[in-house]
C-alpha cells in the first residue's frame, strides 16, 4: 500500500509539473541593479592565398541594467557596459586589453573601448520585456580602426547590449511570450539585422520550483566590414545556433544563457572570395 501511495504521489507531482503554464511577466525592484557578464571565445579560420589564417578571441564584458522606475504597465531601466577585456590571437600577432588597467585603456585600443564605457541609454519595457521606447535609439559610437575591427566583429556577442533595443523589438530581459505556454510548447522569433536577418525557434523544456528552463535553435545571417592587409573587406556569414536558457520562476528575469553557433560564409577581397568559417561559444550571466 506504501508502495502505491509513493507511485501515485510521484505521478500526480509528474502530471501537476507538465501541467504548468508560465508566461513572460518580469518584475523588477525599483533600484534593483542587474549585472549581465558575456563571455565568448571565438575560433575563425579563413584561407587567404593559399594559406590558412585562425584567429582567437576570448572575451568578457560586463554590462548593468538599473530600474529607476517600475509599476505594473512598465518598468524604465538605465543602460551602461562597465568593463570589457580581451585575449586576442591571430596573424601572428597576440593582443591583451583589460578595459580596468589604466594602460591599457590609454592604448591604442583604449579611445574606442572608452567611447564604449562611457555610453549610456534609457529603454522603457512593457511588463513581458518588450521595447516600448529607447533614449537615445541609437548609440553613435568612435569608428574602430582597422585593428581593433577586425576584434569588434569577432566580440558582437560582448558588445550586442552597447546598441539599444528598437522599439516594438524584445530587450534582453525578454524571453518567454505574453501568452502562457506549457513543457513542450513553441513559440518564435525574427527580426532584420543590418545587412542581415535573424529568426529563432523557442521550445519550454522544464519548470521546476524555482527555474523556468527554456532550449533554442537561431539561424541569422550576418554582414560585417573590416580590413584586411590594407584593403577593405565585407564578409558574410550563416549562423546556426543551438543554446538553453534559465529564467527565475518568480520574477521572470533570466539567469543565464548559453549558446553555441557554427558559421560557414566568405569573406570578400580584391583577391576574390576567402572562405571563413567560425564557432562561438558564449555564457551569459545575470546577477
């Protein structure tokens, strides 16, 4: 009979579990600080002339997220990255920056990261963390110089939070749908890129007392512009990404992101196409 009460108990607990319906409602504190950490590491190997040419980059960036003002209809938070560092390899060259080390920052590489830290932006989200208004919408940023280009393309996923979300677009606090949503349903998301394309397919795969665990899969098309041995460069790459992401059951703020994408794509030149393949793996915390 103890037997059976167990069975019957652990079956309600299963059935009670698929029967679950969460939906995308965030609260915020007024005050709260939010700090998001990225960090990535990015493998690319092109062929150039014959040769084939990797580069590495590991990287950290640090961004925060204040709430100045919270109520039910919605929540105005303001925007600032704190610090970016970066290991990189590639070319026969190695470049170290820690955006904290005051010679660092006074280096060749520091006037552009310091345009990245000393910017600042307001977004006002609606309670499922859809952009109703930005200020300013748009971030005018220094223009890299060749060097530091070339590392800014291989470090979008650190620097992706310095732009403003448009409106109507989700911030990056959004991640569940409006709508509520039980273990093994879908919902998606697609939007254009500049010079590009994104589109992702969301998939809830568990709730349990305290997490909501969520698995995706992206595809987008990619566009960047750099230089190369002293000839300017466009390359173009398809992005396929597979990931999971936490997300605090009772405040419906996410907790942490992981994702890896594989890309294949060329590299255009006045030597003819290269082709470039990549893979990025980058952990997303938020404390």
């Amino acid at each position: 009979m103890k037997k059976n009460w167990i069975t019957l108990a652990c079956l309600l607990s299963a059935t009670f579990a698929m029967g679950q319906k969460v939906a995308g409602k965030i609260k915020f504190e007024q005050g709260q600080s939010l700090n998001v950490t990225m960090q990535m590491k990015t493998t690319i190997a092109q062929q150039a002339m014959g040769q084939a040419i990797d580069f590495t980059v590991d990287a950290t960036g640090i961004h925060e997220y204040k709430v100045t003002n919270t109520t039910d209809d919605n929540s105005t938070l303001n925007h600032q990255m704190r610090s970016v560092n970066f290991a990189f390899d590639g070319m026969g060259q190695k470049r170290n920056f820690d955006s904290n080390n005051e010679k660092d920052i006074s280096g060749p590489f520091g006037k552009p990261i310091k345009d990245l830290l000393d910017k600042k932006y307001d977004i006002i989200i609606d309670p499922s963390g859809t952009t109703m208004m930005a200020l300013p919408e748009k971030i005018q940023l220094t223009e890299n110089d060749s060097r530091m280009a070339i590392i800014s393309n291989m470090m979008k996923d650190v620097f992706d939070l310095v732009q403003p979300p448009k409106q109507g677009r989700a911030s990056f606090f959004k991640v569940l749908p409006e709508s509520e949503v039980g273990i093994g349903d879908t919902w998606t998301e697609s939007y254009d890129l500049e010079g590009g394309k994104y589109s992702a397919t969301y998939k809830l795969a568990e709730v349990t007392d305290s997490l909501i665990v969520i698995d995706f899969t992206a595809n987008s098309v990619t566009v960047s512009k750099a230089e190369m041995m002293g000839n300017e460069t466009t390359t173009t790459m398809n992005n396929k990404s597979t990931g999971k992401i936490l997300v605090d059951k009772n405040t419906g703020i996410i907790r942490e992101k992981t994702i890896n994408t594989e890309s294949t794509g060329n590299t255009e030149t006045s030597f003819g196409n290269l082709p470039v393949t990549s893979r990025t793996s980058t952990i997303i915390t938020v404390k």
